[in-house]
C-alpha cells in the first residue's frame, strides 16, 4: 500500500488527487456519472452506434434493444413487456386483453404481479436500472448523490403501496389464484411499507389452503416491528411465523435467520435471550452464518452503551478471522462498522487488531465500500489515539492518512490530544499542514484546540518560533477571503491564543494587532493574555506598547489595569511624557 | 408436515414404553415422592423435564385412576406423552374417541392417534388462551407461565434430543424477563440451547425442493444485489483488466484466433468438398466445371459449410433441370 498514493480510481496527479473525504466522493461520483452519461447517449441515439467495428464483437458497448418488438395484442406481447419491464405499458396491455375478452394464463398473470410488486406500482425508469449496475461503492448518478437513505436504488423504501394500485386491482379481477400470487403480492406489499396489508394478505393465504414460500416467511419476519409495538408481542409474532414455517414444511434458509435477528434489535431485552438461541437453531440445521448474522448478533449485544462484559465478540471474532465470505446478504457490509464500533466502545485495541486482519484475509475487503471504508478506518484511528502509545499513532496517521482513508474532524481532535497526552506538542505544526490538506482550515473547533494546545504553556524557544510561525499561518488562512469563503469570525480565544503565541516569540507589533482585533469585535483580552504581551514588551524593550497596554487596560476598567500601571512603572524607564 | 410428525412419533413411542413403566410403577405403588422416581426415570429418558411436565404427570395420573376398560392404558399413555408434549390433559372422552377413530381407519394406530391429538391439543391451546379465568389453580399457572415465558410454551411441541435436567432453570424463568445482569454474566455463543422449531430436512425433501421454476423478478435482483455487495471499483490496473476481460471488452489471453466465431464444422469440412460431387457426371465439361466450383469454395473462409453445400446443390439442380434441355437437343 503506497501511502502517498490515492485509490486507483482517481488520476494520478497530485493536483488532481482528493483531499478530503468529500471531494473523494465527488470525484468518484462524476466518474461514474461521466459513464451513466455515455451508456444514456448509446441508448438515445443507438442509430449511430450499429456499426460493429470489433471482432468479435463487444456486447456490452452496444446499444441495447429495449422497445418491444412484438406489436399487437397478444399474450406473447405481454410477456416480452414483461421481460423488459415495461410497467406501464404491461398494466396498459393487459387491461386491453382483458377487456378484448382473451384470457390471460396464470403464469403471465404472476410474472406481471411479479414486476408491479417489485416495483411498487412507481414507472420503471431506465435511469433507475442505471444504478444497480454500478458500483455500490458510489451511489451512481448524481441526483442521488445528497440521498444517502435510499442506496441501493430498488431497495429503497421510497415508494409507497398506494391503495388500490395496479397490482390490488388486477389481484382482485384475476379468475383464479395460486400461492404465488399470494405470495408476490405480500413480498411486493412488504417491500413498499404496508405490513398490515401483508399480513391480512398472508391470512388470505392461509384461508385458501395455500403454502407460502420462504421468501415470503422472510418478507414476514422483516415486517413484524412494524405490525407489533411491544417487545414480547414481536417476538411472539415472529415466532408464529416460524411455526407456520415448520408446520407448512418450509424449510427456512439463511436469509430467514437474518430477518429474525434483524427484528430481534428492535425487541430489547427479549433480543438477547433469543438470539443465541436463533444461533443455535442455526447450527443444528447445518446453515452457515454471513457476516450479516454476526452483524446482528453484535449489534444487540452491545448497543447499550453499559455493556457489560461479554465474551460474544471474541467468539464472533473466532468464527470469522477463519473464513472468507462470499456476500449472501445486503446487511453482510456493515458488519465491519458495526464491529470497529463495538470495539471502540469496549476501548479494546488487540480488538480491533484481530478486527483488522480478519478483514484482510481473503476477499473480505470487498465488503467495505469507501463511505463504510472511511468510517471504519476513521474509528480505528480514534482507538488508536486512546489507547496506542503515540508512535505508533503517528506511524499509522503517516501511514493511512489520506491514502487509505480521510481523517474525520473528530479525528484531528483525537490526535491532538493524543499528543498532548504525550507531551508531543511540537508535532502540532505539522498537524496543522495536514489540517489545511484536508480542507479543516476553518473550523473553529480545530483551530480552538489546536491554539489552545499550542498557547497553554510556555515552551523552549525553537518550538516557541515554530509555533508563531505556525500562528501567522493561521492568521493568514483565516484572513483570506477567497472567491467562495466568506470572511470567517474570529473567537476570541482564538484571537487571545494568537496574541500569546506572538507575544512570547517576541513578535510585539504582531500581537498588538490580534489584541487591537479583539478590541474590534468587542472582547476583552484576558489577563493571561495581557500578562503575557506586557512581558513581550519588556523582553523587546517596547515601553510605548506597555503603556498602550496600560491605557487599553484602564479604558476598559479592568482591575489589572492598576496592577499593569504599577509594573510598568517600576520595570520600564520611562520619560516624563510617558508617565 | 408428515415428516416433522413422524419424526415426533418416534420419540414419542420410546418415551411411551417407558412412561409405560411410569404410569405402572405409579399405580402399583404408593403416590410417595413421584416427583423423585420421576426425575429418576425421566432422566434416563431423553426428554426434558419442565416443572409444567410433573404437574400434569401428577394430574393425568389422578385422571387415571377415574378411567377403567381396556383401552385405558392406551390412551393414558398417550395422553401422557402428549401431555409431556406441552399440551394440557385432553377431555378424556375426546381421547377416547379419538382412538376409536384411529382404530377405524386402515392406518397406522399410533400415527393417526397422534396426529388427532396433537390437533385436539392445538385447538386446547388456543381456546384456553383466551380463556380467562374459571380454570382450576394449576391450569391458572400454566396458562400464565404460557404468557410469559418465552421459550417452554413451544419447548413442548418437540422433544429435543439432548439431555438437559434444567429442573432448576424453570423455576428461575418465572422471575420477569427484564434478568439483571448478574445472572447472565457469561454468555457464549457456544452454550445454549435452540429454538426447537425446525428439522432438518432429510435428503429426499432437498432435492425435491431443488426443483424450482424460472427465476423471478425477485430473484434476478436479489442476486444484482448480492453481487453488489462486494463489487468494488478496481485496486489496480491488473483488477480493471480482469474486469474488462470478464465484460468481453479486453481479450482473452492467450489469445484464441476463432473467438467470437461459431463453427461448428472442422477445417477439413470446408476444404474437402469432392464427396460432395457424388452425384455429377466423372467425365465430361461439368465435372471439370463443379471442380473449379469446389477449388474456389475451398478457398472462400467467407462461407459456412452449409452454405457451401448450398451452392454445390444448386449447381446440382440447375444442371438437372439443364439435361432435358440439353438431351432434347
């Protein structure tokens, strides 16, 4: 891993290399859409792509033909309207059958509620099929990108079962049913955010002496926080299902354990009884769990935040450091969030080093994305400034910073404490270069710490110049009015901060500045300030700035006003005008 | 379902025959500590013990001692292991009934025996759920404990097979589910028990369920998403060219000169075609004709085979139907 380098994807020019956690996203956004941009002109215009240069031919850079080919009414007709998703114009279709008086098959009739099921009843647009296709890593094109919900495009709860759309009113003219129907239209209903309506669906079924399939008892199971409000009544629910599961000879499968885990977070206490016994069930069935069963498991272990000790997080732990995963549910990716979270919580740091090889073994890695990616690593990071001794800190803030993740604002925090904690102090101005490197020039709450860090106490001389230097910059990087920064507030810590670090490096004309600013936006420097500028003036043998300092102390009637006349005059020689 | 009963029927015959016992020792001897022999034997067995299991033991054998006539027995033992099951102890006139029923029917006794009483226990179940109140003490706290345990209400539908004297374990169950921490200080992912709702299928029910029909909607997008999980942008230029190859963009290596071009006939197929001037004339202009055809035709890479045989064939007819012109001549 090269660590001045950044992910592959991006140019590989410095100046056109991300800075920050932000602008990574952006550029592989608008990578991405630069592609969503061409694949959309291919589709448009596909007359001027039907020459096929190569041999053998590329498929995938052609266009597609996505217009229905056969035209008239007819059953066949449907079906290919079916196969290309044609919501619209597969509802329009077969109303027209119906009304011409033709009878439409069973099978058709399943696979048209198929399609409107999925989709909800919402028209399918090709630039929805777009995004499936990419990468999850980035959320494809850039409509999308502020919507950090709705991922996964068709996964998104976005779309609501509209009462009586397309898929009721067709379900209630079909002459006869099967179970599928049945069952696609719970699967649809649950999909779209209509439990209550699943569940009187699936006890329709149950009256018509159907068998649902598993992936409706799943579709079940995921609902059952929405059906029930009370832990125990949840759980009770879930169960029933299961029952009916085993009674009906359904044989459940992995999925369905993860939809029961999935509703045991949302049921307290109860969860922690049950789940391991949802684990053991698991077990004795032969069925493997994903790294999303564990992801479950950990999360109500230990979402509380006095988590008591337990030993779940080892196990978990040994279990997964042996394999390689093969992704077999949605919920598999967050796994590692969830367990660097846990982690951290537990402020366990050999942990998180477990943590961190199991998820290089093998094909592992696949399973963060870079959002996932970034968090994971920016809470590793956090620990490690708790908990590592500060070499190693730095090594790895050296090592990973901006190469295989962007530091957080928390995590500058963490690291300047880390520092203090080590009385590392002179680290600070290089901290400081990679605080303008990732854009956290202005935040105020950086900048407090750091100036504050910075100004608490006197150091030795070189470090002390280093620091002015450092101050100037600073001074400079807020005083800067680019074209799109507004012009930043001064805090007045911030500005005492400065004056102090002026002050002791003997820069007079500099600190008087940052006292005069403090006078500007109507604050009062504090003594430690004042103090510290008197003594400045007195190393540099200045009196005409002592005794502005005494007139400024004085206007604002403070009471070091008398303490400061005083000292200055016993300590400076001054003339009679002065006095 | 069948196998699920099945399976349960087979438990059930075993700790039948020694409930059998049971039931026997009890009634000849005194009702002195049948609390002990019974965690005695029961132990023996390879069933779980539930405080609700000796109660209704007790119970059925108050019942017992009421019933008379050959079948009695029977139906005691019965009723024993189903109540063992986690039932409540069935309206005796309604076993017996049941047993007449299932020695009608040409089946299996035993099974249809069961069968019927698991749903006669079901319906029980239900009906004295939402029965509140006017039931004697004992059911009071059955049906209580039914409500607010979680896991015994269904612990009796299936007889595990593992061991587990958890006498104990029950009466702390009563306690309200919010446990305090001490009591649960270690938990493992290795000890504990399971849900007890499902069999494994056996082999037959596998692959009988492995037939299924097209996939639908559902599972085409079902699997876009999983393969979307860990579909990450390349590392590096050697994963891009991987992609690029398994799109079809980028060549395979090494390179395979016919790829993208289907086939089917060998090279000797095309360059060979005399077998196919059978039918022409040995001598004579045609022949020297269709052999100048088959040299060009061998030289084409243009053409399929089929093609090729195409062209020779309509040579073929067209210098048919040109002999009876030219024998008229």
């Amino acid at each position: 891993q090269d660590p001045t380098a950044a992910h592959y994807m991006f140019q590989d020019d410095p100046f056109l290399m991300p800075r920050n956690a932000a602008s990574a996203r952006l550029y592989s956004l608008s990578k991405e859409s630069g592609k969503n941009a061409a694949k959309y002109i291919i589709k448009q215009f596909p007359q001027y792509f039907d020459k096929t240069f190569a041999e053998p031919n590329v498929p995938c850079l052609m266009p597609e033909i996505l217009t229905p080919q056969i035209e008239g009414l007819s059953e066949e007709a449907l079906k290919e309207r079916i196969h290309l998703r044609r919501v619209k114009d597969s509802v329009d279709m077969f109303d027209q059958l119906i009304q011409a008086g033709t009878p439409v098959s069973l099978e058709t009739t399943n696979s048209l509620l198929d399609l409107l099921c999925f989709y909800g009843d919402g028209e399918f647009t090709p630039e929805k099929e777009e995004e499936d296709l990419e990468e999850p890593g980035v959320n494809a094109s850039e409509q999308k990108a502020p919507k950090k919900q709705s991922r996964r495009g068709l996964q998104s709860f976005d779309s609501r079962w509209r009462e009586n759309n397309n898929a009721e009113r067709i379900f209630k003219i079909m002459p006869e049913r099967n179970a599928h129907s049945y069952c696609t239209m719970i699967r649809g209903m649950v999909k779209h955010g209509a439990s209550a309506k699943a569940y009187d669906m699936y006890i329709d079924l149950l009256n018509e002496r159907h068998k649902a399939d598993v992936h409706t008892f799943n579709a079940l199971i995921t609902a059952v926080p929405y059906l029930k409000e009370r832990f125990l009544e949840r759980w009770e629910l879930a169960k029933v299902f299961l029952n009916h599961m085993a009674q009906q000879g359904v044989q459940p499968n992995l999925l369905t354990f993860n939809a029961l885990l999935k509703t045991l977070r949302r049921c307290g206490g109860i969860g922690k009884s049950m789940s391991l016994s949802v684990i053991k069930e698991m077990e004795a069935l032969d069925i493997e769990p994903s790294l999303a069963t564990y992801g479950h498991l950990l999360f109500i272990f230990y979402k509380d935040v006095d988590c008591y000790p337990s030993g779940i997080i080892s196990e978990v732990l040994d279990d997964v450091e042996k394999r390689s995963f093969a992704p077999q549910d949605p919920d598999d990716a967050n796994f590692f969030a969830t367990a660097m979270q846990v982690c951290c919580d537990l402020k366990d740091i050999k942990l998180a080093y477990r943590l961190n090889k199991a998820m290089e073994k093998g094909d592992n890695w696949k399973f963060l994305d870079m959002d996932r990616s970034n968090a994971y690593w920016s809470k590793f990071f956090s620990l490690l400034c708790m908990m590592e001794q500060i070499d190693v800190v730095l090594k790895w803030y050296k090592e990973m910073s901006t190469s295989a993740f962007y530091p957080t604002p928390k995590n500058i925090l963490d690291l300047l404490q880390a520092l203090d904690a080590a009385n590392h102090l002179e680290v600070i101005p290089s901290v400081w270069e990679g605080m303008k490197q990732l854009g956290y020039n202005r935040r105020h709450d950086l900048l407090e710490e750091l100036l504050s860090l910075m100004s608490r106490e006197q150091h030795p001389h070189e470090i002390q110049l280093a620091f002015a230097k450092c101050a100037e910059d600073i001074k400079a990087a807020l005083d800067q009015t680019g074209r799109e920064q507004a012009l930043l507030e001064w805090t007045s810590l911030e500005l005492g901060s400065l004056a102090v670090l002026f002050s002791r490096a003997g820069r007079t004309q500099d600190a008087w500045n940052m006292i005069e600013r403090l006078q500007q936006i109507s604050r009062i420097p504090t003594d430690h300030v004042m103090n510290e500028f008197f003594n400045c003036a007195k190393q540099t043998n200045c009196p005409d700035e002592a005794i502005k300092l005494v007139k400024l102390a004085a206007s604002l009637d403070l009471p070091l006003s008398q303490k400061l006349k005083s000292r200055t005059e016993k300590e400076f020689e001054l003339s009679e005008k002065q006095k | 379902t069948s196998s699920v009963l099945s399976t349960e029927n087979d438990k059930s015959t075993s700790s039948k025959d020694s409930t059998t016992d049971v039931a026997s020792k009890s009634q000849e001897g005194t009702a002195e500590t049948p609390k002990q022999k019974l965690l005695d034997i029961i132990g023996n067995m390879t069933v779980e013990v539930s405080y609700r299991k000796k109660l209704k033991q007790l119970k059925t054998r108050e019942i017992t001692n009421t019933l008379e006539g050959p079948d009695s027995e029977h139906t005691v033992l019965q009723r024993t292991t189903e109540d063992v099951r986690g039932g409540k102890p069935l309206n005796p006139e309604l076993v017996q009934a049941v047993s007449a029923v299932a020695s009608s029917l040409p089946l299996n006794k035993k099974q249809t025996e069961s069968e019927l009483l698991a749903q006669l226990r079901r319906h029980e179940e239900t009906t004295d759920k939402q029965k509140k109140g006017g039931l004697t003490n004992i059911r009071n706290v059955i049906s209580e404990m039914a409500v607010k345990r979680q896991s015994p209400a269904q612990r009796g539908v299936k007889i595990s097979s593992r061991i587990s004297l958890r006498v104990d374990e029950d009466d702390q169950r009563i306690k309200p589910e919010r446990l305090s921490p001490q009591s649960f200080d270690y938990r493992s992912l290795k000890v504990g028990k399971r849900l007890n709702i499902f069999t494994k299928a056996s082999k037959e029910t596998e692959n009988a369920l492995k037939t299924v029909s097209s996939p639908t909607i559902w599972d085409l997008e079902f699997a876009k998403e999983i393969a979307a999980v860990t579909a990450q942008p390349p590392r590096n230029g050697f994963e891009e060219m991987i992609q690029w190859t398994k799109e079809g963009i980028l060549w395979e290596f090494p390179i395979d000169n016919e790829a993208g071009m289907e086939d089917d006939a060998e090279f000797h197929e095309h360059i060979f075609l005399e077998k196919h001037l059978k039918d022409f004339p040995k001598q004579g202009p045609i022949r020297h004709f269709m052999e100048l055809v088959i040299c060009g035709l061998s030289k084409n890479p243009y053409l399929s085979v089929k093609q090729k045989i195409e062209h020779i064939e309509w040579f073929q007819n067209y210098f048919e139907e040109k002999k009876e012109l030219l024998q008229e001549i």
